[in-house]
C-alpha cells in the first residue's frame, strides 16, 4: 500500500465504518475511515466530507477487504476481520449519492482473490462523525430536479392515471410508466409529475460498447440495471409526449438519450420528424439530445429540425481513454469531436457529460487535458457525473493506455478549471434554453 497520507490539518479525522456479513454497518472506533484516488489513500476528516446527501443509499462491496487508518500505530490497515472481534469477517461499505454530488474519492479497499466486478454503481467513500453519515463529495448542482423527497408515489400514479387518460394509444407512455415505476427513473416521474424535464427513449441500438453501459451488458459478467426500450416509437408518439410536457410545465426540456436506451443518433429516422412536428406546434420547450456525439451528419440535420442542445459523454478527452471505456464499434473519436465543433458552429448549447472517477479523472495528465480542450472548444457547460463502475477495473484499464500521475484533487481540479474558464458553467442536470 502506498502510504502517501497526507497529514488532515485542522480537521477532524471521522471514523470509519465496515459491514459485517449480513450487511450490518459498525463503526470502528479507533480507526479513521479512508478514501481512494488512483493509488492515493488518503484519510477522511471533517474537511474533505460532507454530512451524507438526503437519497444517498449504502452499498456492500463483497470479496473486498476495507482499507482503514490506525490511529494508533498511524498507519493504513487492510483488515481481514472485525478488530474487536476476531474472526468476524468485514467488508467495505461506500454510499451511492444522491443526482448533484460528485465524488472526491471512493471508498478504500482491497480486493480479494478471485473477486467479482462490482455492478454499475459508483462507490464514494463513507466515514462516521458525530452521530451521522460523512461521504466525500462536492455539491455541483443545487437543483432539486431528482430530490425523492418531492416524488410522493401517490402523486406519481395519480400523474400516470391522468395522462393515460389523454394519450390512451401511446405506446411510448407506457414505457415511460414503467420506467418510473418498476426502475425508479426520477426523469420519467417528474413527467408525470410535470416538471423539469421529460424522457424520450427511441432507440434500440448503440454504436458504442461501453463498459459501464446501464442498458447493455453482454460480456462483463456484471448485469445491466434498465432494460433497452424494446421497439421504436412513432415521430407522432414522440411529439405527444414532448408536446405534454412542453405546453405544461415552465422551462421545460424534453430530452432524448435516457439510461433506458442504446444511442440516439441511431434512431434519427424517427427523432428528426419528431422534432419538426414538436417546432411545427410551438417553439417553446427546450429540446435536448443526451448522445454520443458520433455521427456528425446527422447531428447537423437535427439541429436543422430544431434540436436545442447536445449533451456528449465522455469520459475522456483523450483519444485513447475514450476508446479504451467506449470501445466505439461504428465511429471513430475524431467524429466526436467533429460533431462539438459543428454544434458550436451553429451556436446550439454543448454540454459534456463527464464521467467522473477520483483518480483518474484528476490526474494531471487528464486535467492538462481537459484544459487545452475546452482552451480549444468553448463547451457551454461541464454536467459532472459520477461514472458508475468498479474503480479498481477502471482504473487498470485506464493505467493500460496512459500513465496516471498522484491525483491533484477534484476539488482542487473544479477550482482550477472554474478560474481558467469563468464563463464554462457547471452542473449535473440539462438546462432550459432561458439558463443558457
Ligand atoms: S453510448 Fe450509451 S447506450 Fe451506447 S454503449 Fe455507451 S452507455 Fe450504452
């Protein structure tokens, strides 16, 4: 273990916490809880936590051992069992955050031999003070678009009666009701609840193969956690889901690209019709894509049909990072690019889709990098989100295709590409066209 803990300062180390077999979190008194960044440990204190978002949910890391600061011999510890217990086995807990926190680092730990890839969550590290949870994380959206204390199920169903009531024929409408009901998505229930912004799911396919990918998964051994949208929905079925929601709610975004689908641009056939049919009824609503970004042809001749803005993810804008996770099957990384850059062109908003991991996504060698290019492409906004996949397995396969220097921080990498780029605006949700 690389014992490159820095020294805490003023703050107050907060203690660390593991499960027992059954799942059971105890606190280790005696012990300071850690995070990870990369092959930094560093110990958790008053100063690089927050007392644990409201919605943020606790999870379990099986056939992983959870790495922890003795306080008395000051040193990181990798324990087997239950200190004060021996022969108990622990395991690593880390809390899974609410939508608007991004993580700094994730929990500590090692893996055990033969050890099975996490599922598709991100792991931000957890620590005890005071009588409550402390998880390491920034708060980089205050909106409460997805906060679950203003989703009451009642009112939810109530939303789903009344609008099946409208649109009794809309295929498209019952995916979403079963998108809010049986996964949860808060996109699909604040339709319902009309606000915010509304889902479009259209396609079945993607051009990627990402290894994180929430909707397909065929050779990881890890499960995907949405079923794909499993037909294509008609541009007039679309047009009344987004014309619903446009006529309804203030600053509206109806956005295509959801969890619950392969890549947009693949079902261009029936969203650039559905656009027009939308521009043809109102020119009110803001109208997104969350994408790829790889085919720039087609990207053009959306925005002819009136596609506000793009979101592109990415969890890299280095080539070979990018390619290494997204393993592109039908474009290459330069069409990316191709497709910001004609965007920027035509004014439309350009957001990122930044998939964080601690670590990697605060190396030098990839802060140098996100740098030049936004020094190169002015995007219009950064959404950082936390990349939901094993930290350790992403990380070999990042350290495979580029060196990863000691972590600067991401609170350190947010403050220096906030004073670099004043005007890059940040967040985690998409705008309305009135915020951009
Ligand atoms: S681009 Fe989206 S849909 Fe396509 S593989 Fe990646 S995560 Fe899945």
């Amino acid at each position: 273990m690389k014992k490159n803990i820095p020294d805490s300062g003023k703050n107050n180390l907060i203690t660390a916490v593991v499960a027992d077999k059954e799942g059971k979190i105890i606190e280790l008194e005696g012990y300071a809880a850690v995070g990870m960044a990369g092959s930094s440990f560093v110990p958790l204190s008053t100063g690089n936590t927050i007392d644990m978002p409201y919605g943020g949910e606790f999870m379990f890391l099986p056939d992983r051992s959870p790495v922890v600061f003795n306080l008395k011999t000051n040193r990181p510890e990798t324990l087997k069992e239950n200190p004060y217990s021996p022969g108990e086995p622990v395991f690593p807990v880390a809390a899974f955050n609410s939508p608007g926190y991004v993580i700094s680092l994730v929990s500590a730990y090692r893996e055990k031999e033969a050890a099975r890839q996490l599922p598709l969550f991100s792991y931000g590290a957890l620590g005890w003070h005071e009588g409550g949870f402390r998880t390491a994380v920034i708060l980089v959206d205050r909106e409460k678009r997805q906060d679950l204390r203003r989703m009451p199920r009642e009112k939810i169903t109530a939303g789903i009666r009344a609008m099946k009531k409208k649109l009794p024929h809309n295929r498209l409408l019952d995916h979403i009701e079963n998108c809010a009901l049986k996964y949860g998505c808060p996109a699909a229930k604040n339709f319902f609840l009309r606000r915010y912004e509304a889902p479009l799911p259209t396609s079945k396919s993607c051009n990627a193969a990402c290894m994180g990918c929430i909707s397909l998964q065929t050779d990881s051994g890890i499960r995907n956690s949405q079923e794909r949208i499993s037909f294509t929905p008609s541009p007039e079925e679309i047009a009344e889901i987004a014309l619903e929601h446009i006529r309804k709610v203030k600053r509206s975004v109806v956005s295509f690209g959801q969890g619950c689908e392969g890549d947009p641009l693949l079902a261009a056939h029936v969203i650039e019709p559905a656009i027009k049919l939308i521009r043809s009824e109102t020119g009110s609503g803001t109208i997104n894509m969350n994408t790829n970004g790889s085919l720039p042809e087609i990207m053009e001749r959306l925005f002819d049909a009136g596609l506000d803005s793009i979101r592109i993810s990415m969890n890299s804008v280095r080539k070979e990072c990018y390619d290494a996770y997204f393993r592109p099957k039908g474009y290459v990384f330069s069409d990316i690019i191709k497709s910001i850059d004609r965007a920027l062109e035509r004014k439309i908003f350009v957001s990122i889709n930044y998939l964080n991991c601690p670590g990697f996504t605060d190396s030098p060698e990839e802060v140098d990098a996100l740098v030049a290019f936004i020094k190169e492409r002015p995007v219009n906004f950064i959404q950082w989100r936390n990349l939901n996949f094993d930290p350790l397995r992403y990380w070999k396969v990042m350290s495979g295709v580029t060196a990863m220097s000691a972590p600067v921080g991401i609170s350190e990498m947010l403050s220096m590409i906030r004073k670099e780029f004043p005007d890059l605006k940040h967040g985690y949700f998409n705008p309305p066209k009135e915020k951009f």
